[in-house]
C-alpha cells in the first residue's frame, strides 16, 4: 500500500508537465485555426468578389466562343434562312400539339397560323385545360371548319403537362410538335424540325428558337436582346458541348417513343419543360437545338409578369437539381454533370451576389475592415472588361442572330439595361426560386398560371 | 392576320415612353464612364492632358496588364477546352451513329400502358372531339366523345 502511495505521488509533476504541454498545444492550434479561419474568410471574401464579378464574365465568353463554333459547324451552311426549307428523305405525319387555357383571345390565330404550315401531312389537335372562358366554343368552331384541326377537352384544369400528356397519348403520329397557344409557328418550322428526327434515330426531342413579339415596353425590348443575345448563345453552346439545359416550352418537338421511355411529363414540376429535357437526356436520348423553327410568342412586359415568370423558372431549375443530383451518380451519365454543375454555380453565383450586395449596402451604414469593404466599378478596369464583354456579346449575337430577323440591330440600343436588369432579376428569382423548391411539398401537382402577354 | 412584332408605343403612356428613353440614355452613358480608365491611357499616350484625368503609373499598367493576360489565358482555357471537346466528338462520332433506332411506339404498346383496347385507342385516335374526365389525383376516368359545334348550330340564334 504504501508503495502505491508513493508511485502516485512521484507522478504528479510528470503529469503536470503533460498537461502543461498539452494546453500550449491546444493554445497554438486554437490560434492557427483562428488565423487560418481568419486568413479564409477574409480571402474567401475576396474570392467570393472576384467570382461574382467574373464568373458571369467568362460564362458570357464560354456562350460565344461555343456560339461561334456553332455557326461555323453547323448554321453557315444551312441556307439563306429559314424560309430556304430543306429537302427532306420523308415526310411522316406529325401531330401538333396546343395545350390551351384561357386562350380566348389568342388561340384562333394560333391556330390559323398552324394551318398555313409548309408540310404535307399534319395534325392539330388543340387541348382545352378547364378554361373559363370561351376558349373551347372557339376551338369546337376551329375543329368543325378545319379538317386537320381535333379538340381534346379536360373537363377539369389538370395543368400543362396533363394536356400534354393526354393530347400525346390520344395523338394519332409519332412525332409530337409542342407550342403554346399564345404562340405563332413559322410555317416552315416543322420541315426544319423534322429533318433533325430523320437525320438522327436517338434524337428524343428538338427545341426551337423563340422569336418575342411583345415590343413596345423597355422590358419587351430587353427580352428581344436577351433571347437572342443571351438564350440564342447559350443553345448553341450548349450543343457544342452535346447536352441542354432545356427544350423552350415555347416550342419543343418530340419523339413520342422517347416519351413513353421515360413516362411523359411530369405533373409535379412546376417547369414540365426543363424536367422532360433531363429525363430524356438522362435515357441517352439527343436533344437537338434549330434555330430556324421560328416560334413567334408573347412575354411579359410589366415587372410583376416578368418577376412571375422568372421566378417560376428559377425554381423549376432548383427543383430538377434537387430531383435527379442522385441519378446522376453514375458513370454512363457522365456528359449531363457539367450540364448540373454550371446551374449549380449559377445559383450559388446568385447567392454571392445577394452576400457581395448587402456587404456593398452595410459598407455605407457601418464602418467595415478594408477587407470587406465592396469596390466600385467605376472607373476601374474591371470596368473596361465589363464594357468590352457586352460590346462582344451583342455584336456576335447580333452576327449570329440577324439571319432570323431583319431589323434586329435596331434593338440593341435599349440593351445596355439588359446586365443590369438580367443581374438584378436573375439573383433574386434564383435566390427565391432555390427556396421555393426546397420548401414545396412532394408530389404538388403544377397547374396553369394565366400569364402576363404583354402590352397589346 | 396581325403583324408578327407588336411594337405599338400609343398603348403607353407619355411619361413612361419619355423614362424609358431617358433611363437607357443614361445608362449609355454609364457604360461610356466604363471606358474612363482606357480612355485616360489613349489620351496619355495621345499627350493630351485633360484635367479631370491622371496619369497612369507604369507599374500599375503592369498588373493591370498581368491580370489581363490572366483573365484571357482563363477565357482561352474554358473556350479551347469547349472547342477540343466539340473537335473530340466530331471525330469520335461524326458519319457513326453507333447506338440502335429504337422502333416505333406501336399502338399495342400504348393500348397496353393504358390498359384499353387497342380498337378502342384507335377509335379515339381517330375521333375529332374527345372529353377528358380526371379523377382528384389526375388519372383519367372516362373519355367520350365531345360535340362537335355545327356550322348550322352557330348560326342559330
């Protein structure tokens, strides 16, 4: 006993010793995990400016560069535009599909204009999705004077992708052309369309090109510029690289056999274009881009339409990244991860935006560090970049897209507002968009919202 | 037929035409301020002195210059890496379409996925006016066919 005692005591200053030790350890890594903390977060910081500023700076210059090859790949040699119509080997029967709601005082020039199309053998059948208001007398009319024209009636508003879903399975073709029924279809666009089905067995679906009417607003203006200067680049891009974000649900045509592979459009994504595009793609199926299926269309022209209809698109993309992040966790779906992960940047670009911004808003009410103090464009030569980057930007879209539509040039003097108001809206419809997905409850079905058609 | 572009600004009023031009002009003219810093070098080297510009100090045009060469190797980076993917899977691919047609979708196919007959699909593909019944949860319950309005009965009063 009394050598035990005396073991214990004998270790007392060893253990002193250690524990001594071990607290200037923990001190000095406590303090380098501080000053590495610190040294992060202020250059993390830093990081998070210079990626705000120029991420969507070298996004821009990626959508020409891939633009450009496009157009000298591909659309240079496609004739003297769309009205030069290509031969094609055959001519299968198509079905277009106009899924309508509340269209009453639109949808008879919509159809109209269908009949006028410059291909041999057609359908139409027009879907009335519980419409309030005169939209299926007009259609019953449409139907009885037209032979091509069919009526499908949902006696109860079931929403887009139900129309769609129902008009495909009742349509008598395989190949499924999709406008909306505010939309005029150029009448050479179906031959344009369906070259891409013919030339390409595995080709699930084709987008068309989106031309706006809607013109007499600023906003009517910016969305022209846009389309072209911005959307029209981005599909070429991202052909070039093989794999796209999304049909326009404007204008998309599809294979119905590829639709019944991957079970049609779902009902409970708020956008049932971007999802049908990822379920194609995601079953290997091609989806081409023809920029000479003019589709003429309706935007919105007041900020409320625009932030309605933006919004409804940001979360539509959140809500694909939220639905297929684990599908795509295999090696054959290799080309769709770059797809996902530049949405996935864009949307945590809009988040550093909201960050950089209220840092920019505190710098004025609160005295921050340097550090963290947001600079000023101007004058600087960030500034210059940013100059230079929207000069490109319009002068190769405005190369690119004028072959679609005479005239266009005109447009790009209200464009000057288009990074502002692109950057403004963008952040805030992706920022709410991203929480709207995460907050809505699985398995929401999708229902028709009357949109704003502009001013008319 | 009304025109393709609707472009009617009598629809607006005065004062919101007058703002928009005013508004885009202005920020013409903030896009021109974005020139200030290149303007200024021009008119350096150009030897006028204007009172409102500085001169620019060499050894900033330096890393000016050194960030500029980094910002086009990384726009040469992600356009070459694009371009060398598009030339990877033109050679790859181009004239060799490798992966099977997948055959039509047949009529007993879709009339099995429905759970129909195949006489009753055709039937339905063939009739001009068809109404949907759905159920709550959006599953059809029953199609038949829609009335067709008449010549005759639209002229009736």
């Amino acid at each position: 006993m009394t050598d035990k005692r005396m073991d214990w005591e004998s270790l007392v200053p060893w253990a002193s010793a250690i524990m001594q030790e071990i607290g200037i350890f923990a001190q000095a890594v406590i303090q380098g995990l501080y000053r590495i903390g610190e040294w992060l977060w202020l250059n993390l910081f830093h990081f998070l400016l210079e990626f705000a500023f120029f991420y969507p700076l070298f996004m821009a210059y990626l959508w020409m560069i891939g633009a450009v090859i496009y157009y000298v790949r591909w659309e240079r040699k496609e004739g003297d535009g769309p009205q030069d119509m290509p031969e094609l080997p055959a001519y299968p029967p198509v079905s277009i599909i106009v899924p309508c709601h509340n269209e009453g005082d639109v949808v008879r020039e919509t159809i109209e204009f269908l009949l006028l199309q410059k291909y041999p053998n057609y359908e139409i059948i027009a879907v009335n999705d519980g419409s309030t208001d005169n939209t299926l007398d007009i259609l019953r009319e449409l139907a009885a004077k037209h032979d091509a024209v069919r009526v499908i009636n949902l006696e109860s508003n079931q929403g887009k992708a139900m129309a769609l879903n129902t008009a495909a399975l009742l349509a008598k073709h395989e190949f499924l052309i999709c406008i909306d029924g505010d939309a005029l279809l150029a009448p050479e666009a179906v031959v344009w369309i369906m070259r891409h089905f013919l030339s390409g067995p595995r080709v699930g679906a084709v987008t068309g090109n989106p031309r706006i009417r809607t013109r007499t607003t600023l906003l009517g203006k910016i969305q022209v510029g846009e389309f072209s200067a911005i959307i029209g680049l981005i599909k070429r891009a991202q052909r070039i690289y093989g794999r796209i974000f999304t049909v326009s649900g404007v204008i998309g045509a599809f294979r119905k056999s590829a639709l019944h592979r991957v079970g049609y459009w779902g009902t409970d994504m708020i956008t049932e274009d971007i999802d049908i595009s990822w379920r194609l793609q995601l079953d290997h199926w091609d989806i081409r881009y023809e920029p000479h299926a003019l589709c003429w269309i309706l935007m919105p022209e007041t900020l409320r339409g625009l932030w309605r209809q933006r919004l409804r698109w940001a979360q539509g993309g959140a809500e694909v990244l939220l639905r297929y992040f684990r599908r795509l966790g295999m090696w054959r779906r290799r080309r769709m991860w770059m797809v996902y992960v530049e949405f996935l940047v864009s949307v945590f670009w809009a988040y550093t935006m909201l960050v950089t911004f209220l840092f920019w808003l505190a710098g004025y009410v609160i005295e921050l560090p340097p550090q963290l103090v947001v600079p000023t464009m101007l004058p600087s030569w960030g500034g210059v970049l940013l100059g230079l980057t929207c000069l490109f930007q319009f002068a190769v879209s405005l190369f690119i897209d004028s072959r679609y539509e005479k005239g266009i040039g005109k447009i790009y003097y209200w464009l000057i507002w288009y990074p502002l108001i692109y950057w403004v809206i963008s952040v805030m419809t992706t920022v709410a968009g991203v929480v709207k997905a995460i907050l809505k409850k699985k398995g929401t079905r999708a229902v028709w919202v009357s949109p704003d058609r502009g001013v008319r | 037929m009304r025109e393709l572009i609707i472009n009617v600004p009598s629809v607006q009023t005065l004062w919101q035409r007058s703002t928009s031009v005013i508004f885009t002009f202005v920020f013409w003219v903030v896009w021109f301020f974005l020139w200030i810093p290149l303007a200024t070098l021009i008119a350096w080297y150009l030897g006028i002195d204007l009172v409102y510009f500085q001169m620019f100090e060499l050894d900033g045009f330096r890393i000016v210059m050194k960030d500029f060469i980094r910002f086009i190797l990384v726009v040469g980076l992600l356009g070459g890496t694009l371009g060398l993917w598009a030339a990877y899977n033109y050679l790859r691919f181009k004239g060799r379409e490798k992966r099977k047609a997948l055959p039509q979708l047949s009529e007993h196919t879709l009339a099995d996925y429905l759970g129909i007959d195949i006489e009753i699909l055709k039937g339905y593909q063939q009739e001009r006016a068809l109404s949907v019944k759905f159920d709550d949860s959006g599953r059809i319950l029953a199609i038949t066919r829609l009335q067709e309005a008449t010549d005759e009965g639209e002229r009736k009063p």
